[in-house]
C-alpha cells in the first residue's frame, strides 16, 4: 500500500536503479571471489563503501531520468512514442555499465588497478593493444557474454517499463510530494554524504588497505576521477634517455637502467637502543621573506626566529611547487608533485595515491597526524590512510576547541591539544601537525586577543616588507604566538628532551621580497616556494646556519639518517646531513601556474617554460645581471640538461614509487 502512493514513473525509475544496483553490486562480488589475496577476510566495510559509490552513480542516472520526463514528450508512461526512446536509452546505458566493468576487470588482471584514464593510452597503438588483448583473454566469449546478459537486460527493462505504464493509465495521481522528497534524496546520494566535501575516490582509500580501497572502488568513479590525468603520464624514452644522469646525482648504489632502478638502502651498525620522538610541523603560508630570519625589519617571527639560533637551520630551503596540497605531498613522499596544474595534485590522481614512505621505516613508532580541519580537503585523507601505517588521524571532529573558521580549529588549541596527546604516549612516536591559521580569512580567536597583541604599522610599510594588508601581517605574527604557545607547553611534558621538532614552511607566497632579497626572488618567483627549514633537536644536533639549497623532500630522508633509523629511499629526496657526498644540492622548482621548471643552487636559479622552451639563467645572491660566457654558458647547459631529467624522472617516480606490502 505505501509503495502504491508513489507515483508509477517514480517507482519504475526506481526499479530501474534497483536493476542496476544488482548488477553492479554482482561484479563486486565477482571482483572480490577472483582478486582476493589468499587468508584475508571479508570486508565488510569496503563492501559498505562500495555501495556508496554504486548508490552515487545509480542516483546520478536516477537524476537525468527524472528530469527528462519532466518533458511531457519524454515521459514514457504519458507519451507512448517516447517508450522506443528510452527503451534505446537504458540499454545503450546499460550495454556501457557491463563493457565498463568487464574491461575493469581484466584491466586489473593485468595491472593491478582498477580502470582509469590511462587505458586511453593503449588507443594510440591500437592494433598492438587490440592483439594483445585477443592473444590474452577470451575476448570473443567475453562479447558473446555481454550481448547475452545485455539482450536479457534490454527484454527486463521493457516489461517493466510496460507495467509501470499500464499502471499510470488507471491512476489519477498528477502530482505528488514524493517528487520532491525523491530528488532530494536522489541528490543526497549523489553528494554521498553528509558533510563539507562530496563522497571521493579518496574516501576509498581511507579504509587503510589497497586491496579494500580497490575493491571498493567502482569503475566509473576510478575512470572519471583520473581522467583529467590523462595527459601526465611519464614518457619512458626520456626517463630512460636521463637514467644514468639522475643514478648519478641522487647516487644510486646499485644502478640499472633496464629495470630503471632508483632504491637506495641505508642502514646503520651504531644505531642506538634510545628512539627520539619526531614532530614535523607543516607550516601554513610560513613564506621566508616575511620572517624575521630573513632580516624583514617587521620582525614578524621573533620567538621561531631564536628557536632557528638553537637549531640546525636551513635558509634557503625551497618546496617543489605551490600549494598546501603539493606541499604536504612533498613532505610526505619525498617527491616533487610535477602533475597537471594547481586543480590536478597528485594527491587527487587514484593512479599515484599508493606511495611507499620513509615514514613507515619509523618501525615501533605511533604515527599521528594532526590537521585542524576537514582531512578530505584535497583527498590528503585518502593520501594519508592508504599510506601510512596505523595511523592516528585526528581532524576539527576529534579535538574539543569548536571550528574557528573553515579551516577547522585555531593553530594553538590544535597545537596544545596535540601536545596533551602525545604526552601520554608510552612509546616513540611520529607526529605531522599541519596548521592553517595564517590564511585567509586571518581570523585570530577573541580568546587569544589578552596575550597577543595586534600591531599596528603605515601602509607604505607593509607593502614595502612583503604584506598585502595589516590582517595578513598580524596572521603571520599570530603563528609566531602559537609556535611560542606550543614549545612552552611541550617543554613541561618528558617527551620533549627526546624529540625532534622539524618545522617547514607548506609554501611560500608570491610578492615583493626585494626589501631583503635580490630582484629575482620577486621576478621569477622564487617567493612562492622559498619556505623556512628548522631542525631542533639540541640533544642531537649542534646549532647550525646552512646556506645550501634544499628541499621539502629532504625531509624525511634525513630524519632517517639522523636517528640513524634503517630506510628505504626510492625517493628523490636526499639526506641533508651527509657530510660525505660530494654531489652539489638543488632544489627542484616547477610553477604550474606559469609552467616553468627549474633548479636552484647555492648562487643561480636556471629556469625553463615547458610550452615555450625559453631558459634563463639569473642569480640569487646578487641583481648583477649573467652575462653570457664560456663559464655561464656551460653552466646553463648543465643545469638545462639536469632540470629536464629531474623533470622526467619525477613524473615516472610519481607512478613507480608503489608500497611494498
């Protein structure tokens, strides 16, 4: 009887999605029983996931249903002739669903992943794909198949269709709320979820195990969320063409262009019992050039300014690119994200979102990360589950500070409450706090407003030293205060004598540095990526100011090597503690925004446009102009030929830096 209140094109747009459903949930049944590794249980979880993704796309087609029979001349049980449509209409559909999920499956036979944008790429030899395909699978029976179960679906479509018509010809019912109630719902599953962000790929990845990431996963979704990526796959010819150059320069132990090995193993025989804890602080928007270390007379960062005085400081440390999600990849894999533009970061391409990480040699350590707000920003979280063993995730829903703003709680609840976490842990622990503070909308919290005190300073000034505005500089201060606020809290606890404090910078921001740095900083914006690097750790290292170049992805390798930790490095990120390498530092640069690349050294920026091909060749300790000779020119050559191979080998890195499980 209730059903029976719902209109009849409802219920037949139902009972079309319910049609689907069952055939999709099927293949996830047939995908499970062949790829299943052996000894591991059923999930449970990832079949619940999957189930989203399935009621996403079904409500996606439930949507266009419902609005194409908004029109009176496709409405199949008012107008007879539109019947022939959309009989057509779902079983070309339909036809698509099984091709898409039959090539989904073989295609995971094959490479171990699920159907993505990157088939694409087998069109452009489409003979030799197509002949490799029939050598290695029964693709005759596997079409015989399709039109099978397709005809059987084609007949299935169209009795219910002619039920549902006979019914709405005795019905008098012309309008119903249930309209109303079912788009929305409809709509609902289409979002996926309740909250900030819609239902992602990523979120498939938050089940902490690939295998039940991909099983959850259903083609449509891992297809369309790549396809955007189609275009940034590693040409192998150039990463085989600049393999001996790149073994060279991050000093490949055991080289082997064939197989393009690039693993380096590093272990240590006087590594002691004692296992100091590590904290990586991922700075919002900590751009140099407005810092107190940089000499900027505002004196902005006065407390963190001392902290780099006690520690081993780097300043001239430089992210990759821009911005907070392609920083905190960086940090995180120790490669540079050189996919797409700034809408198209690795962290969002399901096809790189499996990395292997020196943070999982940490072996007997908790790992944390700490993020004041929503973790499925930019799909990080689906970055951080999948990759990170056992970790402890906490977001704005875990703390008991309430949201600020929409990046989540203030910096310094979510630093005091990190520290009240970590001080009763009872083993070593791993710990990545990722602020946000200094970002629009600069909102200081009122409860903050006693101890910190705004400034005031005249226009001219704060143009001058670097600031768009008054807001914006009083940010920068404010995550002074909460780097302040933070130390002076762990000090009290006893984990504090046996950690590393490492802080860097997420990116840096475009502007005008010249008041402390020559011309080029602001005309080739090396402001955008030029960030802070502090190590503290005053029972480990010897305070120390290091002018060399370095990277974001130097981070995490040498934290290894300086806890004498044994680790795997199939990286690009080298370790800044090693006294013993001859090998001169750069730091690798690519602006997506203007599609340069580039390296900096201790005395030049050598830079290069991808579409157009024009190098230049500038200085960063002086405004003198390079003059072309036999000495710059050759330095120009050399640094051309390492920026394209450092180029090159990236990207391959970004799709062949997969997790050893």
């Amino acid at each position: 009887m209730f059903l029976k209140r719902i209109p009849a094109l409802l219920r037949w747009i139902l009972s079309v999605q319910l049609i689907f459903l069952v055939i999709m949930t099927v293949f996830r049944f047939l995908f499970y029983f062949r790829y299943n590794p052996s000894g591991k249980p059923f999930s449970g979880s990832a079949f619940l996931m999957g189930f989203r993704f399935d009621i996403k796309f079904v409500c996606i087609l439930g949507v266009a249903m419902l609005l194409l029979c908004s029109l009176p001349f496709l409405n199949p049980l008012r107008n007879k002739t539109a019947q022939k449509i959309w009989s057509a209409l779902l079983l070309l559909v339909f036809i698509l669903t099984i091709l898409f999920y039959t090539v989904d499956y073989f295609y995971f036979d094959y490479l171990q992943q699920r159907l993505n944008a990157s088939i694409l790429n087998y069109f452009s030899d489409a003979g030799i794909s197509l002949n490799m395909a029939m050598e290695s699978y029964p693709v005759f029976k596997v079409l015989l198949g399709v039109i099978i179960i397709s005809s059987m679906a084609g007949y299935i479509f169209n009795k219910v269709l002619v039920k549902y018509q006979q019914e709405q010809a005795i019905s008098k019912r012309k309008f119903s709320i249930s309209y109303i109630i079912i788009f929305l719902l409809f709509a609902l599953g289409v979002f996926g979820k309740i909250g900030q962000f819609n239902l992602r790929w990523s979120d498939a990845f938050s089940l902490t195990d690939n295998f039940k990431a991909n099983l959850s996963l259903n083609p449509f979704q891992s297809f369309f969320s790549t396809l955007n990526f189609k275009d940034t796959r590693p040409d192998i010819k150039k990463v085989r063409n600049a393999y001996s150059l790149m073994a060279g320069y991050l000093e490949v132990q055991q080289p082997d262009s064939v197989h393009l090995y690039y693993e380096r193993n590093y272990s240590f025989a006087n590594a002691g019992a004692n296992h100091p804890n590590v904290v990586v602080v991922i700075c919002e928007s900590f751009s140099m050039y407005r810092s107190s270390m940089s000499g900027n007379p505002l004196n902005t960062t006065p407390y963190f300014n001392e902290l780099c005085k006690k520690g081993v400081f780097f300043d001239r440390c430089f992210t990759p690119s821009y911005p907070t999600a392609r920083g905190v990849w960086a940090t995180l894999t120790s490669l540079p994200d050189v996919l797409g533009d700034n809408n198209r970061s690795a962290s969002r391409n399901p096809e790189v979102v499996n990395q292997q990480l020196i943070m999982n040699d940490f072996k007997g350590y908790d790992k944390f990360y700490f993020l004041g707000g929503d973790p499925t920003w930019a799909n990080i979280k689906g970055l951080l589950l999948n990759n990170i063993d056992s970790l402890h995730l906490y977001s704005q829903e875990n703390f008991k500070a309430k949201k600020l703003n929409v990046w989540g709680i203030d910096d310094k609840n979510l630093f005091l409450e990190a520290n009240n976490l970590l001080a009763k842990e009872q083993q070593p622990f791993f710990a990545i706090i990722q602020t946000a503070d200094n970002h629009r909308p600069y909102t200081i919290p009122e409860e903050d407003l006693g101890l910190f005190k705004k400034v005031t300073y005249p226009e001219d000034s704060i143009h001058k030293y670097g600031f768009e505005n008054i807001d914006q500089l009083n940010a920068f201060r404010y995550t002074d205060f909460c780097y302040q606020q933070f130390f002076e809290a762990a000090k009290k606890e006893k984990y504090f004598a046996n950690t590393v404090f490492i802080f860097v910078g997420d990116h840096g921001i475009a502007g005008d540095a010249k008041a402390t740095y020559p011309a080029s900083w602001t005309e080739q914006r090396l402001s955008s990526e030029h960030v802070p690097l502090l190590f503290y750790a005053p029972a480990l290292v010897q305070p120390k100011l290091v002018h060399a170049a370095c990277s974001q992805i130097d981070i995490m390798p040498s934290v290894a090597s300086l806890l004498k930790v044994t680790y795997h490095n199939n990286s690009m990120g080298r370790n800044l503690f090693d006294t013993t390498s001859t090998i001169e530092k750069y730091a690798f640069i690519i602006d997506h925004e203007t599609k340069n690349i580039g390296l900096v050294d201790s005395q030049y920026y050598f830079l290069k446009n991808l579409k157009t091909k024009k190098a230049s060749l500038v200085s960063v300790i002086n405004n003198d102009a390079i003059l072309p000779s036999q000495k710059t020119d050759s330095i120009k050559n050399k640094l051309s030929h390492l920026t394209d191979a450092y180029y090159e080998t990236a990207r391959y890195l970004l799709f062949n830096n997969k997790r050893k499980r």
